[in-house]
C-alpha cells in the first residue's frame, strides 16, 4: 500500500513537473515571437537600404538632381551658403515679448508665455526657423529641463515674405516654486554660425502649492477604512453573538 | 446550488483574519489617491495622468490578489486533504471550479466597489470620473477572470499550492512586464511594439491611457484594445474547460 502511494506521489509529482515546464517553454516560445519578427523586420529594412544607396550612388556620381536626397547624402558645397553676409545678417528680424514682464503664479498652474516676430526688410525673406522658449532658475542659476514645463517646445516657422509680426505662443506650466528668467529664441533656418536671436527676458515668481484637502480626498482616505473596519466589526460582533463568543 | 461559492465568500469576509484583505486594500488606494492629490511633485501631474495612475493601481491590485486566490484554491484543498470530501457533493467538477471562480470575481467586484469613491475623488472637477469607473471595471473584470480562470486550471493541473502560486506570479509579471518596467524608449522598439500588441495587460494600460489621459472615450475608439482582452479570456475560458473536466486527486487512477 506504501508502495503504491509512492508511485502516486512519484506520478503526481513527475506530471506537476512535466506541465511546470510545458508552461515555461510556451511563455517563452511566446516572447520569442516577437523577437523573430522584429529580426525579420530589421533584415527588411537592411535590404531596402542597400537597395536604395545601390541606386543613389550612380546619381551622385554622375551629377544628376540630388534634390530628394537626405541632407547628408547630398553633395557638400551645395550646403555652404554662398557668402557670410547671407550667414550673418538677421538684424532685421525682431523678437518682442507680448506676455507681462513680470509674472506671478502659483506652482500647478498653467501660463501662457507670448510674443511676436518681426521680418523688418522686406528684401530679405524670411529664411523660416525654430522659435523656443528658454527658462532659467534664478535662484540656482541653472537652465531648466523644459520636459514638465511645456509641452510645446519649439515653434517652427516656415518660410514667409512678409514684414508683419507673427505671433508665437507657449502654454507653460509652472512645476516648482522659484524665481525663473523666461525669453524667447529664434535660430534661422540654414545658419549655423550665428547666434540664436534673443527677445528680453520675462521675470517668473512661483509660488509653492499648498495642498491639504484638495477635492475633498481626506474624508476618503480617512473614511473609506474606518467604514470598512466598522463594518467588519459589526459583522464579527453578530457572528460571536451568534457563536456565543459575546455572551 | 451555491453552497460551495457562499462558504469560500464567507471564508474572505466573515473573520478579522479573512477580511484583512479588504482594509488592506482600501489603505492602499488611500495612500495612493492621498499622495496623487497632496505631494508636492505628483499633484502637479496632469489630473487624467493620475486617474490613469490610480486605475492602474486598482487592476494590478485586483489581479495579483485574484491571482494568488485562485492559484491555490484546488491545489489547497488537495494538500490539505479535504478535496476528496468536496468531490462527494452531488455537484460536477466543473461546478466546483466554477463556484470558486464567481467567489474569486466577486471578491474583486468588493475591491471595485470599494475603489469607485477614490476615482470619483480623484477625478473631481473633470468629466473623466464615469469613463474611470466604467473602463476600470470593464478591463478589470475581464482580465481578473481571465487570469483566475487560468489560475484554476493549473491549481487543478499541478496540485501543488507552491508551484502554482509561483507559475501563476510568472505569468502574471510577465503580463505585467512592458507596462512596469519596460521604459518609452523599449516600448516604441520593434519587440516592444509586437510584445505590446499580443498582451492583453498593455491593452488594458493602453486603452486607460487612451481614455484618461488622451480623453478618448468612445467605445469604437477602444475596440482595439477591447478585443484582444476579451479573446485572452476566452483562451482562458478554454484552458479552464479542458483542465477542470475532471479532477484528479491522489490515488484515484
């Protein structure tokens, strides 16, 4: 008889194991499902590159129009702009701050940080470029990541011939108490050896939130428990009432 | 008829001991919410950022307890020697795991109930409130009786509490996995994009995100992420039918 239930025990124990492992093996097939599909995909695009700067290189070669190319592809004095005045001269483009100088706000609430920007010569149209906003913390004189802050974070503006002000606009919202500088930036498309062009800047004052009961959670917290516990201690007191616990 | 699923519904809530969950629970929902609304760095997030945070809190919650419920609720019976008494009640087998299924559901429509005055509180002075309750409910119900369906069956197929328990955790993290420790950049890779799309846990994660943070709240907007949960469960459902058939014990062959 012990004879027999050692067998069982053996058998139980050598189908838990067997099926333990069935488990295992097939949660692992299954994650490697998508391993071999992304290899799969990786060896696709592999393929369709090498096809496709098979064929770009003759063009190259022979001169033919680059224009579709990517940047880096295409041949290098074509990127050099011809002379440095064409670089360097953004005098005439105007960057205002239409937003109050000083700001007073309290840390949660959100801003709106606006201004404008002016082509001032007609003559020279606007190339386009990328206007951001830049936030310094005064206090541990340090930039600021914008990643919380804004969730625009630069504007693009494209190429216009016009001299009337475009209006920029960024929704800020202010994460942490502290005195912040606020300005505007604008690089111009094609000119990597400039500076950015600067607007004045906009003086930030955040206050701290203070939270105590904010969409009355404290009675929640506090209440759900406590009416959780009085209930189940009324339910226990009925049941040793009954079970004569209580008498 | 249900005598067995009223004596495992008593057994969670009749005693300090058993109902211990409950509280536990409700404080943590509690400190969660608290923490969302008061600290100084997370009440700055978004407020559907933290109905979203809440409701992730609150379907975890449900699965891992499910979870651990019913990847012992055969097996302990059969270690503890009284499977064989359960299996004299003039009922099936496939009752017997069905009444300890509607107990293990019903213990996390009590955890539901109970974390509906968090999302309320939480979601106050948005429109956001009723989509939480609603999705939270739907994704949680679906995925909790997906994985104690699953569960069962291998408490039946293992009889052993310890390796179940440890088989159904596995499986429960590796659900888990991309929504907890998969950072944004992994998650848009290739594997993460594929992985994603196969587990029904980021399609819940994904739907809530969708619906509180995004605010898209129409049902024809979520179908995608509906219906990948609702054929896991059905696989589920499957998996139970075949392993609780019959019930094996000790010395029946």
């Amino acid at each position: 008889m012990l004879k027999v239930d050692g067998i069982d025990k053996f058998n139980d124990e050598t189908q838990s194991l067997t099926t333990l492992i069935t488990i295992v093996v097939c949660v692992l097939l299954i994650l490697t499902i998508p391993l071999v599909i992304q290899k799969y995909n990786d060896c696709l695009q592999v393929l369709n590159n090498s096809k496709d700067l098979l064929y770009l290189f003759p063009q190259l070669a022979k001169g033919q129009n680059t224009s579709h190319l990517p940047i880096l592809l295409k041949p290098i004095p074509q990127r050099l702009p011809t002379s440095l005045s064409q670089i360097t001269g953004n005098n005439y483009i105007k960057l205002d701050i239409s937003s109050p100088r000083e700001i007073h706000g309290i840390a949660g609430q959100f801003i709106k940080i606006k201004g404008f920007i002016t082509n001032n010569d007609p003559k020279h149209p606007f190339l386009g470029g990328i206007a951001y906003i830049s936030l310094v913390d005064n206090n541990l004189k340090v930039p600021v990541d914008l990643e919380d802050w804004s969730a625009e974070k630069g504007l693009y503006i494209p190429s216009v011939n016009i001299t009337q002000p475009i209006p920029l606009e960024w929704t800020v919202r202010l994460v942490k108490a502290g005195s912040y500088s606020v300005d505007i930036l604008f690089n111009k498309e094609g000119s990597y050896h400039m500076p950015p062009i600067a607007s004045s800047r906009i003086l930030m004052e955040v206050s701290p939130k203070l939270n105590l009961n904010p969409g009355n959670v404290l009675p929640v917290a506090f209440g759900v428990p406590a009416v959780l516990i009085g209930l189940l201690g009324v339910l226990n007191y009925i049941r040793g009432k009954k079970t004569g616990v209580y008498s | 008829m249900l005598e067995l699923y009223r004596h495992e519904l008593f057994g969670s809530f009749y005693s300090w001991r058993g109902a211990a969950w409950i509280i536990g629970a409700s404080l943590i929902f509690s400190l969660v919410s608290y923490l969302l609304l008061t600290d100084k760095e997370l009440s700055l997030l978004d407020q559907g950022e933290m109905l979203f945070n809440l409701a992730e809190v609150i379907v975890a919650l449900g699965i891992i307890m499910s979870a651990a419920n019913a990847s012992s609720t055969i097996s302990s019976e059969i270690e503890s020697g009284t499977f064989e008494s359960l299996l004299l009640v003039p009922i099936s087998h496939k009752q017997i795991a069905l009444q300890k299924l509607y107990s293990i559901i019903t213990i996390w429509i009590f955890l539901y109930i109970v974390s509906i005055p968090y999302l309320i509180v939480v979601a106050s002075g948005t429109t956001l409130a009723l989509a939480a309750i609603v999705y939270t409910g739907v994704y949680g119900t679906l995925l909790i009786t997906g994985i104690s369906l699953i569960s069962i069956a291998i408490s039946a197929k293992l009889k052993s509490s310890k390796n179940s328990i440890m088989t159904i955790l596995m499986i429960v993290l590796i659900l888990l996995a991309p929504s907890i420790f998969f950072a944004s950049s992994l998650k848009k890779t290739n594997f993460g994009t594929i992985l994603e799309s196969i587990n029904p846990m980021s399609h819940a994660v994904n739907s809530l995100d969708s619906v509180l943070v995004d605010t898209e709240q129409s049902i024809f907007q979520q179908i995608d992420h509906i219906w990948p949960i609702v054929a896991f469960t059905l696989i589920c459902l499957l998996i139970f039918l075949v392993y609780t058939r019959r019930f094996e014990i000790k010395g029946s062959e």
